[in-house]
C-alpha cells in the first residue's frame, strides 16, 4: 500500500497514526489486531456486495474505528459545534491538523480552502439523507506543490469527483457550464462564492475608503450629496 489513505489522515486528525502489520477489513490501511470489524460473516450461497477493500481480513484500523464512534462532538468549519454525532452522518473537511464537519453555514469558507487547498487534504460530502459518509471511499490529495491545474479529488456521497482550482475560478466568475462535473457538482451543492462577489463589487466602484468607513478623524464617510442647482 503505497497511497496515503483518508482513514489515515482523519487518524492522524485526531492524534492518532494507523499501525501495525496487518491491513484494515474497511480500507486497507495499516492496523494491529486490536479491534475486529462488526459484519456479518458471509453467508455460504448467497452473495453479499462488500463495501471493504479487504473483506478476508478480520481486523480494523484505529482512523476506521474513530470514524464508527457513535457520540463525538462534530466542530464545524466556520465555527460552532454539535454533541453526540455520529462522523459518518456529515460531511468533512480533514487535515493533518483537524477534522471540521461541513454544514450550509461552512459553504462560504470552504470555498476559501478550495481555491486555496492545504498540501494534505479529504473532502467528503453529504447531500441526500440516509446515506452514511464512507472514510473508506474517501479519497486522500496529497500534493507537495498544487499548482492551479492540479487534479483535485473528493467525493459527493460516496461517489468520486475532482476539480481544479483554475476551472473552480474560472466557474465562479463566469458560467459553470462547460467545465468540468466535478466543478459543477461543487457549485451546485456550495452555491455563489460571496467574497468574490464583494470582490467585483469593489474593484468596479474603484479604490479607496468604503462608503461607511471611519476616517481618521472619527467622522464617517458619507456618499456625496448633490447640490441643487
């Protein structure tokens, strides 16, 4: 296993490391034989789809066994947080560093980290109810140096999408149509990027003090007022 995998980053997320000579039953990760996985053995004549990587190992990874812990605190990216969650039942943004849970509220600043991503990321979204959040179909981007062409990966309820950061940008100014579905798909969920819209507000109106802004002396700026003649 050479590729760094999303139950390994949401480990080390939560000040963990996955270890050990064996590999995870859900994601192949390393792992000692300290925790078993909870499925059913299989049945002889009937067929089961596995959602495992290595269904004929018994034991599980300690990233899969934090991700199946039933009453965590979820922080949110943005701010805020919920007790007694379950991490499989939102959708994540992972560092090395933290875990932030995403809801409507965080659509604005992931956007900030999209366009500007972190070296080592997951983005796992949640958009339909019932649906349970999969650290094993998450996919991990590890990039040293991204540039704005970079392939990005991230998964929409458990199915794989990728952006990059230059069509993101590009969809965002203009028209999403045309580029790629992974791109569209992150529009559609997370909406308009606000801050760029402030953005062009500014750079039509020109530079220089806001209108409402405290000038040196205390006073506040005021829209001219035109006198009549």
């Amino acid at each position: 296993m050479s590729e760094f995998l999303a139950s390994q980053l949401y480990a080390q997320s939560q000040g963990a490391e996955c270890q050990g000579s064996f590999e995870c039953f859900w994601c192949s990760a390393p792992c000692h034989n300290t925790w078993h996985h909870s499925e059913a053995p299989p049945m002889i004549g009937i067929k089961r789809r596995s959602i495992a990587k290595r269904p004929g190992n018994p034991f599980i990874c300690c990233g899969c066994w934090l991700w199946r812990r039933k009453r965590i605190t979820v922080s949110f990216l943005g701010g805020g947080y919920k007790d007694v969650q379950a991490p499989e039942n939102h959708s994540w943004f992972i560092t090395p560093e933290l875990a932030y849970g995403i809801r409507k509220e965080s659509h604005q600043k992931l956007y900030d980290l999209l366009l500007d991503p972190p070296p080592k990321f997951v983005l796992s979204l949640l958009t339909e109810e019932g649906i349970a959040n999969l650290l094993q179909s998450s996919i991990c981007n590890t990039n040293t140096d991204t540039q704005v062409g970079t392939s990005l990966n991230f998964t929409i309820n458990n199915v794989p999408h990728a952006y990059t950061v230059y069509e993101l940008t590009h969809a965002l100014k203009h028209e999403p149509e045309g580029t790629d579905p992974g791109v569209q798909s992150l529009i559609r969920i997370l909406g308009p990027y606000k801050a760029l819209e402030i953005n062009e507000s500014e750079e039509k109106r020109g530079r220089g003090r806001p209108i409402g802004a405290y000038l040196p002396d205390g006073r506040t700026l005021q829209k001219p007022v035109k006198k009549k003649l």
